[in-house]
C-alpha cells in the first residue's frame, strides 16, 4: 500500500505567507486523518530554506502549534519537515515530546554529514525519518546513490526524491526511482512533485510503478509556484486500482472543498514564470531574474541564458 502524505499546510504556505484562517490548519489536519492520509505535514520547524520570509503558523511549527495538531489527530499522523541549517537537536527533542512522530530533513549539499547525523539523532529518539533530496532534477544519479548509502546507515525510513524545480519528465523519474530501488532494494523510497510543466500525475504513478511506496500530494495542488500532485487526482488514481477506497476519495473530495471556500490562495494556479523555470530546470530563487513585465520571448530568453551560465 501506498504512504500518503498530504503537505498542503506546509508547501501551500507560500501561497498564504504561511498562515491560514484561524482554526483552520486543525479541521484541515482531522478531516486529512479521516480521509485515510496517513502523515499531515503541519509546517516547517523554524522557517523554511529562506526562514525570514516563512515565519507564519505552518512556517515555524512552534511547540505550542504541533501540540494542537497532535491532539486534535493524534501524534501518529503528524509530520514536520525542516532545513539542517535552522535548527539544534533540541527542535527535535521538543519537536517530538509535543507530539510530531515523522521528520522529513531536506538534504542540505553543503551539510551532507550533518544532514545525516541529524537523521540518525532523530532516529534514535523515536522519530520515524525521511530524507529529502530535494531539486533531484539537478543532482546526478552516482550522487543521489550516494545519499541514499548514507540514509541507509543513518537507519533513515524513507528516501524521498523531490521534483522542486518541477522539471522531471516521466521518464526521468521512472528511470531515477529505478536505479535506486535495484541499489538500495531494503530502503522505502517517496517521490515528491510539482506541476509546473503538467506532469505531476503522471510522474506520480512512474514514481510508483518504479518502486515508490511514499508519496505527497496537496488539496488542489496548492503549493509553491504552480503547486504539487492534486490530491483529488491522485486518490482517485488510486482508488481506480484498488490501492484507496470510496470512502478515501469522498473524504478527499469533501476536504478539497472545504479549503477551496476558507482559503482564497487554494485556486490552482499555473503561473507562466514557473512554467519557465522548469523549462530550463531553474529553481525558484531565479524567479527575481525574470519579470512578469517583460515579454515572454524575453524572459523566455533571460531563462536560457542563466541556464546556460549554470552548465
């Protein structure tokens, strides 16, 4: 069976300077559970990779904030996800005593050992732990091999593999999730997507098809940029395969339109400069280089160019 994690609370908070309708992050965590997610990703633990312009509710992921969370839907469904360069091994002792039982740790390439040591201290205090490598597109598969060598002796849960720059094509993925399933076949492997060039879904049942058992989606596909894997979709992907009931999508269906009518940022969305981006494999922090006020042929080209300077 597939490990469902719904993180629209966390990457739909860049949409909303992450925060959300008070009261709202708390229903939406009990009507996830109750729709057969299994993990809630609550937030980022004191920001995300830029942590001065994340610091809303989802964004900090106080004690305070994860405790409400856990006893509104219990600590076995509660996840959060954090940079190695924001937090101490104390975030993870309070993190957890307030009642987070997953941590997701993106891999930092300029800390790759404390990454692991991190993944390896969380391990050992009850956590079960993912491993991000996120922007995969951009990182060779010898290398992605070799983190996954790492998260296997860390005793890491689960590998993830994320799409943050929204560029993979279905057959990338499908050949990436494969050459690392046949080199780590004990290590649970996740895929993480973003739609900015329409392949979410898609991508999705690669991902799934090759050998990953863990997979993030958010309602609507709200997210950053043009958003991730639309839960809806995705459900009912699965229930189409018998891998999630009725029950799931209708809860799922029920849950995409509570958020379409409490939160005004949930629309979809696919804004052109992301679709840009993903063209040329740029990640967000391009996104100030180009300008919705040039024309497109001139951002078009303005892309190529620092795709080009990067290579």
């Amino acid at each position: 069976m597939v490990v469902n994690i719904d993180v629209t609370l966390r990457d739909g908070g860049y949409r909303t300077g992450f925060n959300f309708p008070s009261g709202y992050p708390v229903l939406h965590a009990r009507m996830s559970v109750q729709a057969g997610f299994d993990w809630v990703e609550i937030g980022y633990r004191n920001g995300s990779f830029n942590p001065t312009s994340s610091t809303g509710m989802t964004g900090a992921s106080t004690d305070e904030y994860i405790s409400e969370i856990a006893e509104a839907v219990t600590p076995e469904h509660v996840a959060i996800i954090l940079h190695p360069k924001n937090v101490s091994r104390r975030d993870f002792e309070d993190s957890y005593a307030a009642g987070a039982r997953l941590v997701r740790i993106c891999l930092a390439e300029d800390r790759v050992d404390e990454t692991f040591d991190l993944a390896r201290y969380a391990k050992s205090i009850g956590f079960t732990v993912g491993v991000n490598v996120t922007r995969a597109s951009r990182i060779h598969r010898d290398r992605l091999r070799r983190y996954a060598d790492h998260a296997a002796d860390a005793g890491a849960d689960v590998l993830y593999i994320a799409d943050s720059n929204g560029s993979m094509t279905p057959a990338m993925v499908a050949r990436t999730v494969s050459e690392v399933r046949e080199s780590h076949p004990g290590l649970a492997l996740g895929f993480h997507a973003h739609n900015n060039l329409g392949f979410a879904l898609t991508n999705a049942v690669e991902a799934l098809d090759a050998g990953a058992g863990w997979m993030d989606s958010s309602l609507l596909g709200m997210g950053k940029g043009a958003g991730n894997l639309i839960s809806e979709q995705w459900i009912a992907y699965l229930t189409a395969n018998d891998l999630a009931s009725a029950s799931d999508l209708a809860g799922t269906l029920q849950l995409a339109h509570h958020l379409s009518n409490n939160v005004d940022a949930s629309s979809p969305s696919l804004p052109q400069i992301d679709l840009m981006l993903a063209l040329f494999d740029l990640s967000v922090e391009h996104k100030n280089q180009l300008d919705p006020h040039y024309t497109m042929r001139r951002n078009l080209e303005i892309a190529e160019a620092i795709a080009d300077a990067r290579s």
